[in-house]
C-alpha cells in the first residue's frame, strides 16, 4: 500500500506562471527562509533569473520538492533536487527551508521534524549565493565554499560542473518520481566512466552496459581523472596526462544562446539536451547526442532485471528511449508504470499440470525478433524446431522456447533482459506458452499449425 501511495504523492508537478519570480542579486543572508504553499513560492533566484531554487509543488496533494530548476522556461525542466536516503525530500504543505549558519539549509516539516539538511562538516555559513551557473553555494565570511549542489549533483550536471573519481549521478524511478531510480553514471577509481544498474534497494552495480575505457594503458596517466563539462557546453573525461576523452557527438551547440544541460533519464539513457534562451511560442528541449545507442541491446544482466523488469520486453522507439511492454497472458505489475515488469496472469507448475488432467494445457505463441537471453536453463543440440515445440510442451517449468541454428534453449519464469531486435534475423523463431483458463476450466486445442515457426500460432479466444 506505501507504495501505491507513493506513485501518488509524485504523479506531476504543477507548474506557476513566470511572473511571480522577482528578480534578486542572488545572495541569501543567514536566518532567511522559504515556506512551501502555493501562495508564498517565490524562490531564491540567480542574479539573471535563469535559475531558481526553492519549492515546486507536485500534483495537487498539497507536497512539495525541494529543488532547482531553469526559472523561465515554461516547463520548469528540474535540474538538482533535495533527496535523503535515496529518497526525495518530499516535504508537506507548510514546510520551511531556512539557511543557518551551523547547519547550513535545513528543512523541517510544519511539526518541527527534519526532513534534510545540506551536510556542513566544517565552518560556518556566512550566506547563500544561487549562481547563473545553477549551482547553489554556501560560504563562509571569506567567500569559501563549504557546500555547494554542484559538488551534490542528483541526475543532471550543467556546463561549468565536474565529477570528480567516485562522483555520479543517480536517476529518478521515473518521469515524476524523484526517488532514486535503478540506473547510474559513475566515474570509477580507475578512471572509467560506466552507465551501470544498481539492484535496489541496495547499492550493487552490475556490468556496465556503457564505458568510455578510460583506464590506465600503454600511454602513461591515460586514466580518468574527471568528468568535465565546461563552460563552453562540452563534456568529456579529463585523463591524468591533461588528455580528453570526448562523450559528444555531432554540431556544436552555443552556450551563449542556449541553456544545455546532460541527464541520466529513468530509463537509463543519459542524454544531453539544449533549448534556446530566447525563444517565443511553445519551445522544447532538443536531444543533441545519448548513450547508449540502442539499451535495448546493450543491457545483458545475469543479476539484474534488464531495462523493463521481469517478463517485459524492452523495444526501442525512433529517439533511442526504450519502451517496455507484457507479451500476450501477462500484465504490468504497477499499471502506471510500464518499467516496473510484468506478473503472468495465470499459475505456471509442475503441480497444476499433474491436477490439470489434460494434455493440451497450453498455446503457443510465435514473437519475431524477440529473446529473453539470460533465462535459460537448458540447451538442446542438435534439435529440430518440432521437437523444440514438443519438448517445451511437455516440460513443466518450461515458458519460453527458443530455436535458432539447430539449437534448443528452454527458458523458466521470471523471465529478464527481454527485448526486440529487428536487425537479427535468427531470433524470428521464438515461442511462448501460457495457461489458457476460460471460465475456470482448463481447456485448450491447439489450432492446426503445420509450420509453427513461420507464423503466429494462436487461438483467438487467448487469454
């Protein structure tokens, strides 16, 4: 039920008109504060109103997010964000963040309860600064940072900010859920920049599916040092010898015209994106160049669940963001949200086949291009498609069944790392099968399907 509640609690932002924002010089003094309600929002702006920091409210539960975000673009696009345990600082209508000079920001429901704070580990807070950078800073009296979100980044970096060895980004769980997602970029001690799922709730990264090979080689001091994106809008990995390692691809984009800014998407891309400054009408965020070129593809894990969780199917759509999707007889263990798998809608056992009574328990169906390549648990060879079919019928813990080259590999539920590849030819020979109950009676027959393989061989009244 928490869950459920949760996916509530962040269905959608509610976004304000521009003009409430007045413009400020961007120095916050010790002992001022914001209070989140609709009525007094105005937030701490940078000196050319570009960014803001403050609260946004999400939907209408009367919650807020304590954030930073590019101030006069319509779509108020999100570019850092309080969060605390891996999860968003979620705060309730009435919450204030108040800059102190020991704790630096802090925020604190309406009954006085901490929900974050910035960690101040030495000094003491003089003022705030929000810079036309989009990094909030804290200072001491000498003007010397002492914490500042550029050095706590969330999913987004923005030209002038590095990561240094060990920093990363973490994604959101989705479009509106700014709890800590399941994919992250992170520049390793050995100087390799990796995209990489974690198993959460833990922290456990497997095999990463992107990596610039930034480590040490033949050449001394190849190895990654940071990750750079400069003023100019490039990013790159700095090696140690003074070298680069350039992430973008395609024109150059003016920093001067343009706000640009990289994000690791919930869906594992990371991304960099541009929009102009000036602008009229309805404009949007253009992608300039993502990675990884198909994740569909590229993401294989033997401990992980893949892309789209267990029993999906990853697809990858015209601007290389995946799709997730239930093959026939199951559906999305959360309906609003199609990245968190798939439950099959029927019982699968060894035990239902023996009370079954019946042979013809099952139908077959035929999915062109489409694997589930780490669920296999046995391999037949040589083989003949017919006797693939039979064997995967008469195997109780048998779901899916895939011929290809003579060979026979029998897969069991949950089923991961499924996708769709139109580029491969051998994976046309996939089959599926599932329970047929109607109306609480096992009964099924299989239609006459001479050539099982070369088409869909499916009865129409399926699940």
């Amino acid at each position: 039920m928490a869950f459920t509640v949760r996916l509530l609690l962040f269905s959608s932002l509610f976004l304000l008109p521009v003009s409430v924002f007045a413009q400020t010089n961007g120095s916050i003094a010790v002992g001022d504060f914001l209070t989140a309600t609709a009525a007094n929002s105005s937030p701490w702006l940078s000196p050319s109103g570009d960014f803001a920091f403050g609260f946004l409210p999400l939907g209408s539960n009367d919650l807020f997010l304590l954030s930073i975000w590019y101030a006069k673009i319509p779509d108020r696009t999100i570019v850092w964000y309080a969060n605390r345990d891996n999860e968003a600082a979620v705060a309730p209508k009435g919450s204030t963040v108040n800059l102190t000079a020991n704790s630096g920001l802090l925020l604190k429901s309406p009954q006085g309860e901490e929900l974050w704070k910035s960690e101040i580990i030495v000094g003491v807070v003089a003022n705030g600064v929000m810079n036309d950078t989009g990094n909030f800073v804290l200072q001491d009296r000498n003007s010397e940072s002492l914490w500042e979100t550029f050095n706590n980044p969330t999913d987004t970096m923005l030209p002038g900010q590095t990561l240094e060895r060990s920093g990363k980004l973490s994604s959101r769980q989705s479009e509106t859920n700014y709890s800590k997602g399941r994919f992250q970029l992170l520049l390793q001690e050995d100087g390799n920049l990796v995209l990489s799922t974690i198993n959460l709730p833990t922290n456990f990264a497997n095999e990463p599916y992107y990596a610039t090979g930034t480590t040490s080689g033949t050449v001394a001091g190849s190895e990654g040092k940071e990750l750079v994106f400069n003023v100019s809008g490039y990013l790159y990995v700095l090696r140690e010898n003074g070298g680069k390692y350039n992430l973008e691809v395609g024109e150059a984009v003016s920093a001067r015209d343009n706000y640009i800014r990289a994000t690791l998407n919930f869906d594992g891309i990371f991304a960099q994106y541009y929009h102009p400054r000036n602008f009229t009408g309805n404009v949007s965020w253009t992608l300039r160049w993502s990675e990884p070129d198909d994740i569909c593809q590229r993401i294989t894990e033997s401990s992980g669940v893949g892309v789209c969780g267990y029993n999906s199917i990853c697809t990858l759509k015209g601007d290389k963001r995946p799709t997730c999707g239930c093959p026939k007889g199951f559906s999305l263990l959360d309906p609003n949200d199609p990245y968190q798998g798939c439950k099959p809608d029927f019982i699968q056992g060894c035990k239902e086949d023996e009370l079954s009574g019946t042979k013809d328990l099952y139908d077959v169906e035929v999915l062109t291009n489409t694997d589930w390549p780490i669920s296999d648990y046995v391999q037949l060879k040589p083989f003949t498609a017919e006797k693939c079919n039979e064997s995967c019928f008469q195997d109780c813990l048998c779901a899916v069944a895939i011929f290809r080259s003579e060979t026979c590999w029998k897969k069991k539920l949950p089923l991961s790392n499924g996708r769709v590849d139109i580029k491969d030819p051998s994976l046309r020979h996939n089959m599926r099968k599932v329970v047929q109950m109607l109306e609480g009676v096992v009964e099924v027959q299989v239609p006459s399907c001479p050539s099982p393989f070369s088409r869909s061989c499916l009865k129409e009244s399926f699940i």
